[in-house]
C-alpha cells in the first residue's frame, strides 16, 4: 500500500455508524426512547399536553445541575454538596432580604457571591489538598447541611424562612426566574428556558472552546494534561464555580416559586444530578461524556418520574426504576464505547 493511499485512508470522513457510535449519548437516546414508548403504552394520559408540560418541568430543575455536573464529571471530580448548596443559595437570598430590609435583588446579588465562594472552595481544597474529590465535597455538603439548619433556626425561629412575597424587587425577580407562559394547553417554565440555554453554552465550551479541551484532558489525566500545559488547577476551580453558578440559579428559582425556603430541602438530589449525567454517558473514571448527554438524563429522570405516576403506579417503585436505569444505563455505555473503540 503506498503512503499515498495511507494518508487518504486517514483523512476518509468516517461513516454516519461510527459517528454515531462514538456520541457519548447515545446510550441515552436509546433509553430515552425506550422509557417514552414504554409509557405511552402503559399510561394514556402521558401523552397529553398538561402531562408534557409537567415532565419538562421536573426534566428542567434536575438537567440546569445536570449540565454543571455532567462537566465535573469529564474533568474527573465530583460534587456531593451541589443538592444543599441549591438550598444554601436560596436561604442567603431570602435571610439577607428579609433581615435587611432591602430589595430583593441586593439578597440575589449577594446569594451570587456566597455561592461561588462556596464553589470555589470546593476548587481550591482539592487542588491545595490532593484529597479526593468524595472527600473534600462531602464535608461541605455536612456543613452546609448544618449551616441551612442552623442558621434558619437562628434568624427566623424556624425551619423555614419568612415570605419577602412583599419586598420590593419580587416581581421582577420572579419574572427572571419563576416565571411561566400558557402555549395552547401547555405550561412552559422559564427553568426550561434556563436548562436549554444552560446546555448549549456547556455544549459550547466542550466543543468549541480551549477551555474544552482542558476539562478533557484533566479527566483523561491530570498528570498528563499538567505536563502539556493545561492550567489544571483552574480547570478544576472553574469548574466548582461552574457547578455553584448553576446552584444559585436553581437557589432562585425555589425562592421566587415558593415565597419561602425549608432549610432541610436539597439533600439527595445530588445524586439525581450524577445519575442523570450518568445515563446521558459520562463516566464514573473522568474525560468521557457531553452536556446533551446530561439533558437527555434529565428528560428520562422527568418522564419516569411523572409516567409512574400517570400509569397509577405506587411511586415507592421510583427509586427501582432509577436504579435500574442507571445500571443499564453504564452498561450500555460501556458498550457503545468499546464498539466505537473498535470501529477507529
């Protein structure tokens, strides 16, 4: 064979299956259109417009921390206190408004900074530390557990915090985060407008940006990405203050939902955010997976949850199903991961 021949061999472009076979999410394309089929069988109602509006909106509150997460994940780390830093950031919103007598905004703006210090301590502990990721996060997730709780109790008497239904700037903030329109017969949220919008510039940054190219090889191996160059120390810090930004969106999103915050809320739905970027395609090892992959996660998270319910099924069986899906899920991954391997 000449070199000539060996070259245009290279250069080939590859054929649609091995493209396809080499999409982190494809896995969960397949499984979400199995987990569609399934309920559109099992339960007539899940097909109406009222019920697809509900199962974006669940899809919606779990992807916007999916797409932060799933990023993590590729660049190897994980994040156990994401769940109650949600909750943190909705808390400091409402506590410092409320106490302080000011607009509403001024509490956001300041939830804002709040957050991404907690983030970016998340960041800086690893990095300074060397201890693993499980570690560092678990002990704020403890913290921040206590600190919810503790200072509620402490502010308000209670375990939740006082309506600022009232406080000037309500309004419009809840227009940014909590707002919602009437299509036809369907109810669209603005968290759904948050999570697209958040999964394209995570999609973005994957694939189009030097950044991108970091977090890859950070997940891939950090030693390695070191010795090319790759600022890995604030890759990884970059990357807890992105998953904190995301926080403090859905922080807001309760807030101005709901009037008020229980201190208790968010713990555990750390794990949805990491199942759902699971299923999307992301491995548990770091350097594989994509924030549509986290989406699709997410929409399977949304229709089990609801279609459960539609189809009148006792829903103590959720967490089954989650379960069930998660580990076919990482099987199937593997799979579709060693056939495009072989196919290169």
């Amino acid at each position: 064979m000449s070199a000539a021949t060996a070259v245009d061999e290279r250069l080939a472009p590859a054929s649609l299956v091995r493209r396809l076979l080499g999409r982190p999410e494809l896995g969960a394309v397949v499984g979400a259109v199995a987990v569609f089929v399934f309920f559109s069988v099992a339960a007539p109602t899940f097909l109406q417009a009222s019920s697809l509006s509900t199962i974006l909106y669940s899809a919606s509150t779990i992807g916007i921390m999916a797409a932060p997460v799933a990023m993590l994940m590729i660049g190897g780390e994980f994040d156990l206190s994401a769940g109650v830093m949600v909750t943190t950031s909705a808390l400091v919103s409402s506590m410092f408004s409320y106490q302080m007598t000011a607009n509403v905004w001024v509490g956001v703006g300041v939830s804002l900074l709040v957050t991404l210090a907690i983030g970016f301590f998340n960041g800086f502990m690893l990095t300074r530390t060397e201890l693993p990721s499980f570690i560092i996060t678990l002990g704020t997730f403890l913290m921040l557990t206590g600190l919810n709780l503790g200072f509620t109790k402490l502010i308000s008497g209670t375990v939740s915090t006082k309506s600022i239904a009232d406080m000037e700037g309500f309004p419009s903030a809840r227009a940014v985060f909590a707002s919602k329109w009437e299509i036809g017969s369907v109810t669209l949220q603005v968290t759904v407008l948050w999570w697209l919008a958040l999964v394209a510039v995570a999609t973005w940054i994957l694939l189009r940006t030097r950044a991108g190219n970091w977090i890859f090889a950070v997940g891939g191996g950090a030693d390695a990405a070191r010795a090319v160059g790759v600022p890995v120390v604030k890759t990884r810090i970059g990357l807890y203050m992105g998953v904190a930004l995301c926080a403090w969106i859905s922080g807001q999103h309760i807030l101005f939902s709901f009037d008020v915050v229980q201190s208790g809320e968010g713990v555990g739905n750390e794990f949805l955010y990491i199942i759902a970027a699971v299923i999307g395609g992301c491995l548990m090892t770091g350097g594989y997976g994509s924030a549509i992959g986290s989406a699709v996660g997410a929409f399977i998270f949304g229709m089990t949850s609801n279609g459960i319910v539609y189809a009148q099924w006792n829903p103590d069986w959720f967490k089954f199903f989650l379960g069930a899906m998660l580990l076919l899920a990482t099987l199937l991954n593997a799979w579709v991961r060693k056939r495009a391997e072989a196919s290169k």
